[in-house]
C-alpha cells in the first residue's frame, strides 16, 4: 500500500458554475440531484465551512481524475490512483474498500445503456490492465472479473478511458474506449462490432463521461465537450474541473450565484415561477423552458440542472415563448420569430432561420403565440393566442378552418404527448384527452402542480 500525506479537504456540494461565464461557454451545470434527502444536494444549500482531515488524498489539487463514471443511483464517483469520492460530499475512500475485488487503481470506467438487455442496462463496468469487473447495486456480478477480450472483444487491454453512447446519441447503443490517442467505439449491434478512429482534434482523454445527454473528455485537470459521433470539440477552450465539476476553496463562482435573488428562482425548478413553455420532441425528451434556460425532464438518474439555452441549441438564447417538434425537427417561438433545429445526434440549426411566424405559417393576424403544441403523429399544428386556438395544418402550411375559442383565458404553454393535452398557467396545468375534448370544454379540469407532477418537487 503506498504512503500519503495527510492533506485537507473541504466537504463542500458540487459547485454552480458562473451563470454569465456558461452563456458564452455553454458547458456544465452543477451536479445536482433531484430530492433533497438522496446523495446529492440542494442547488441552495450553502457549503460547509469545516474541513475535513482524512489522511487521504484532496480531490482539489491539479492532478484532475483517471476515471469518472456515474452508478445506476445517478451517483457519480471520481477515480485517482488508490483513491475514489463519492458524489458531492465527503472525502477520499480507498478503491479497494469501496468496489469489492478491485486491487486499487482503475484505468476507465462507464455505466452501460443498453434497454434491450435488461441485465446488463445500468451497469458499471471498471477496467484495469487486461480484465474488466462489473456491479450492479454497488455488487460484483457474478462471473467477474473477466478479460478485456472476452467481455468486448477487440478492445485492447490497458485503457485510457471510456463512456457509453446512448442510440439517438450514437447510432446504437455503444461504448466509446480511448488508448493511446485512439477511438475504439464498440456496439454489439454492428458488424464489425469495433470501429477504430482518430480524432486529432480531441486530443487524448485520460477520463471520460456522458453527463446529461452530453460528453465531456478530460486531459488531466482539463476538459472539453466533443461530439460523440465526429469527435468534434464542442467547448471553446479547455476548461478546469475545480470549476465545474468538483467545488474547491476558491474556485468556481457558487457563492455569488447563489446571492442572486433572479437566477435563483430561474433555476430552481422548484420554485413554483411559471415556464413560459414545455415541450417534448420526437425522442419523446421533455423540456421545460423558463428564462432562457431549460430543464430535462428524462434524466432524472443523471440528477435536475437549469442549463442555458445555447448548451442544445446553438445560438438559441431568451424567452421561448412556444415550442414543439414535428418530423425530426424542433420549432422555437419567440416574440414574432420562429427558429427550427434538426435533430439528429445533435441538434442542428436549420438554415435561413429565425423568420417571422407570418412567413412561415399562413395565419391572418397571429404575429406571436402564447402557446403551440403538436400531437404525436399528427401534422395538426395547434396556435393558442389569448383564448383562441388555431388549427395549422403543417403539411401545407396553411391555416385549417376558423379560429375556436377555448375556456383559458390565458395559457403560458402547451404540451401534447402519449399521455394527453396538458395546458399550463403559472404554476398549474390542466390536462385534456386531446384538443377535442379541450375544444368541447365547458369548465376546466382540476388543476394540478406543475413542479410537483413534472419536476419531482
């Protein structure tokens, strides 16, 4: 067992990084969790001021991280030599004590995706040298560890790192392995099952994770997002995880964050300030959009974050007004203007856009909505402006029959999904079957808690 020095950690959350910085960056959220009483924290809470002596190593000096990988908790845990933290609290713990059967340091770590292999889905797999051990419930699985070769064959021993690709992120569910300045990305599914590639620009990758349906590639105390199918680097600049990732004395911008009243209720999902509007696409991901940030309400496991706009869709930024998806494509309403993204693995802005909402839809006198939503398989674009409604069929483009009246007076937003209408005002939401059955409403349904139903609060 090799000999450490006592350093001195400051138990802290996971930091809030500066909301002016991300709107030009465009990168990471802190880490935080949805339920205050699970291994994650409130976006509020303020830091503990004690430190803590453990004897172990300090997650905060600028040797950065060999692995980082979350659990099927959504905890995730950090790796350096012999040492492992785990989530946002607490100090160093040897590897060994904490992952049965692993002889200290590991070289990669990932959390398998794979919906179709029950058994397999939400694993944790841990690589060092020529084997690989995987857990599930923070236990061994039985008949591991085993060789690197036989568990993903073509995966060469000795890696750098690795993280899972989810299929609509990737072109099957996969598992992306770096050694050497070299991409293995390996998928069951395809024949080959290894597709070797470069990707210069990248750079190497000392660790690696997927992080809200986003990948971060980090190079000792350095990272940058990339795209998962190009390689592409998608941050600016290398950016420090004392910044971002993990929170250290003096680093990061938490406290004055935190300070301010305005952002606070911003991102707080749970401070019952209404969304301007929701919507969910055709990967059916909902998102709920307040003040030129968004929540996603799918990753749950992966914890709640407000990101700014501009983090999914390039060169978005303010109020959305109205949003909904239709044949693969994504539609923004703000103000007179409507913006259009295509959505493939990423999302992509669509030429000639914003134009104005008269020119793309032909609706006498509606120059902006207060809420649009479209159902699933449907081409009925549905328009709500005060307490009309309007039906646009999006095949043509062109307004279908006269406006109706419906019983809201005012709506700020509009969702359909598999599960039915939802119409949403400050806080509450209304649920109909399907615009029939709002359209024949004489009195509105109960009305429900938007952050309790939608936002686990």
């Amino acid at each position: 067992m090799r000999t450490v020095t006592a350093t001195v950690t400051m138990r802290v959350p996971i930091t809030l990084c500066s909301l002016l910085s991300l709107l030009c960056l465009s990168d990471t959220y802190p880490l935080l969790k949805g339920r205050h009483n699970d291994t994650g924290t409130n976006l509020f809470h303020s830091p503990d001021p004690a430190h803590n002596v453990t004897g172990l190593a300090d997650r905060c000096t600028d040797e950065g991280f060999g692995a980082m990988a979350l659990d099927d908790k959504g905890v995730m845990y950090y790796f350096r030599d012999d040492f492992v933290w785990l989530g946002f609290h607490g100090p160093a713990k040897w590897i060994n004590e904490t992952w049965q059967g692993i002889p200290g340091s590991i070289d990669a770590a990932f959390r398998n995706h794979n919906q179709e292999h029950p058994l397999e889905h939400q694993r944790i797999y841990l690589f060092k040298g020529s084997k690989v051990w995987s857990y599930l419930e923070g236990k061994l699985v039985a008949g591991f560890p085993r060789l690197i070769s036989e568990e993903f064959p073509g995966i060469p021993d000795d890696l750098d790192a690795a993280v899972e690709c989810h299929k609509g992120e990737c072109r099957t569910d996969s598992v992306i392995f770096f050694k050497d300045g070299k991409v293995y990305v390996y998928s069951s599914k395809e024949d080959p099952a290894v597709k070797q590639k470069t990707w210069a620009n990248l750079g190497s990758c000392t660790a690696a994770v997927r992080w809200m349906e986003k990948y971060y590639c980090f190079n000792g105390i350095n990272f940058t997002r990339f795209d998962p199918v190009t390689g592409e680097r998608l941050s600016p600049r290398p950016m420090d995880t004392r910044d971002y990732f993990v929170q250290c004395p003096g680093r990061g911008h938490a406290h004055s964050a935190r300070q301010n009243a305005t952002h606070m209720a911003l991102v707080n999902r749970c401070s019952n300030r209404p969304f301007e509007a929701l919507s969910s696409d055709d990967k059916s991901r909902t998102y709920a959009f307040r003040g030129g940030f968004y929540f996603c309400l799918d990753t749950r496991k992966d914890g709640w974050h407000a990101w700014p706009l501009g983090h999914t869709w390039r060169t978005l930024e303010g109020v959305v007004d109205a949003a909904f998806s239709y044949r693969n494509h994504m539609y923004f309403m703000q103000g007179s203007q409507v913006t259009i993204y295509s959505a493939d693995q990423i999302y992509i802005p669509v030429a000639g856009y914003p134009k104005p909402i008269q020119d793309e839809w032909e609706v006498p006198g509606i120059t902006a909505v207060n809420a649009a939503f479209t159902c699933p398989h449907s081409s009925d674009l549905y328009l709500i402006r005060g307490n009309r409604m309007f039906l646009v069929d999006l095949n043509t483009r062109k307004q279908s029959g006269a406006a109706k009246t419906i019983i809201h007076s005012e709506v700020d937003s509009a969702m359909c999904n598999a599960h039915g209408l939802y119409l949403f005002h400050g806080p509450s939401y209304y649920h109909y079957k399907d615009a029939e059955e709002l359209l024949a409403a004489t009195e509105a349904p109960a009305a429900g808690n938007i952050a309790s139903y939608f936002l686990d609060c």
